[in-house]
DNA sequence: TCCGGACTCATACTAAAGTACCAATTTTGT
DNA sequence: ACAAAATTGGTACTTTAGTATGAGTCCGGA
C-alpha cells in the first residue's frame, strides 16, 4: 500500500516535470514532443503493468491470510497452535515432542485440546478445518 | 490496494483539469500539447493495467489443477486415489470403509500402498507430500 | 485362454494416537 | 502479590492406524 502511494507519487511529480520540460522546449522543437509523448505512453504502460502485477501477485500470495482473531476465539493457546503447525506438517507425537523439546505426554496433551476447541476426532480432520477456518496456510 | 490506483488515477486527472484552468487564468496559451501528454499518460497507464489483469487472469483461474500424470507415475491405482482423497477430508479407516462399501481391512491395504506409493509414514504426512505433488486440491 | 494387476478381505500383530485424570510449575494480567 | 491461565509431565487405558502375509475374485490385454 505504501508502494503503491510512493509509486504514485513520483509519477504525479515526473507529470510536473514533464510539463515544466515541455513548456520550454515545444516551442524551439518539433521532434521532442512526439518523442515526449511517446516515451510517455511507454513509461506509463509499463508502470500500469508493474502496478498490477505488484497488487495481483500480493492477492495471490495471500489466499492464506491467518484469521488471528479465530485463533483466539476457539481459545488456541500460543504452544497449542505451535503444535498445531507441526501436525499439518505431518509429523508423529514423538517428532513433534522432539522438534519443540518437551515430552510425548505434553504432545498428547496439546493435541487433545486442540482437538475439542476445533470439534475434531482426529489429527486429519483438526487439519482439514483448521485450513477451512483459516488458522492454518492451505 | 485498487482503491488506491483510483484514487491517484483521479488526482492525476484533477491535476490535468487544474492545469487547464490554470493556463486560462493567466498565460492564455494553448495547453493542447499538456491535455494530449497527459491523457495519454492516463490512458496507457489503464491499459497497461486491463492488459496484465487479462494475461494474469488464466493463471489465478487454475491454482490447483491436479497433476494427473504424477498420479500414474507413481502407480496410485483408482481406488486408492478415492482413498487418498478421502483420508484428506479427515475420514477414519472405518469411515472410508463405509463411505465406499467395503470392509476396513480392504481400506488398510489401500492406506498402506498408498503411503509406501508416497513415501510418507503417516497418513498427515500422505496429505501434506500429496498437496505438495499437486495430486489433492489444497 | 492364460496372466498380471486391481480389488477385496481376513488374521495377527505392533505402533501410534487419543482419552481421562491428576498434579507441579511457570506465565501473565490485574 | 495473587488468581487465572498456560505449560509441562505422568500413569493407565482404549481406540485407530499401520504392517505383514496370505488368499480369493474379477477384468482386460497378449
């Protein structure tokens, strides 16, 4: 967004510019102004291009955007979606265990919350609406 | 974000009109060569833009087509790609084996090529290796 | 017609996953 | 500082998941 602003901008200033530039020279020559004109036509095309491919790319990056609001509202504690992540990441009880260096039973634990706050009977299905509710990249 | 580009494409045209006003306020003089630079700058900026929403536009249409040729090349059968898309959908064995009449034994065999087929250990891990293949919709 | 692949199902396991309950710390907000 | 919430961990248990192996049926291609 602030790209978008600062981008803007400087072309509003280049048009100042540009028409400072033109009240000088279109009276002494004849070429610069169609050279003008054309240059302008090409920058402003390939600034319309940019733009939009910026601001197309951001929408398509970010299918995903993480509902942190819903996180907070089931009540998903900070390690609970830590372990949550690990589980879509298809990783066993022990791995997950391992990775953030506590026990299995506290896995267990974690898991077996996390599967009541997101009314889920098991791990596949926890994932599969967790992806649906956005809390998790799909 | 496009409300932004509307927003700068409407001060730029502003700031033509002022021009306009402006040079018939005091200098009088013909602004032909200022209106014509600038609605072309306009006028190439928003094609440039339709332009790359047009091309951009098949790619956002297809995010998740699924790689059918991958599928045969690693000998995923009929049945246990119907399988593999309900186990995505969170479903237990039993649940799988209700869904397409046949016993859970059968669904274990299934489960059990399918993760040799994708070299996981786990069924998350099957879900996550097989968005990531493109054979399951994200 | 014969063969191989796909699909089915069973038994007997082992290994994970998940539940229930309890309890000790640690963190955090007021 | 104190209560509430979060994190951790344990035991004991039930339920799913997954492996290994064998075997019967069905169907399409050589």
């Amino acid at each position: 967004m602030r790209k978008t602003i600062f981008v803007f901008s400087a072309l509003i200033i280049a048009l100042l510019v540009l028409f400072r530039l033109s009240r000088y020279s279109y009276v002494s020559e004849d070429i610069s102004i169609e050279l003008t004109i054309g240059s302008i036509a090409v920058i402003f095309f390939l600034v319309g291009i940019y733009i939009n491919k910026k601001t197309l790319h951001k929408e398509k990056s970010r299918p995903t955007q993480i509902d942190h609001k819903k996180i907070e509202q089931l009540g998903i504690s900070k390690r609970e979606y830590e372990v949550l992540i690990l589980i879509s990441k298809g990783l066993s009880n022990k791995e997950i265990a391992d990775t953030l260096f506590v026990s299995e039973s506290t896995i267990k634990t974690h898991v077996s919350n996390l599967l009541l706050k997101l009314d889920a009977q098991r791990r596949t299905q926890a994932i599969k609406k967790a992806k649906e509710l956005q809390i998790l990249e799909q």
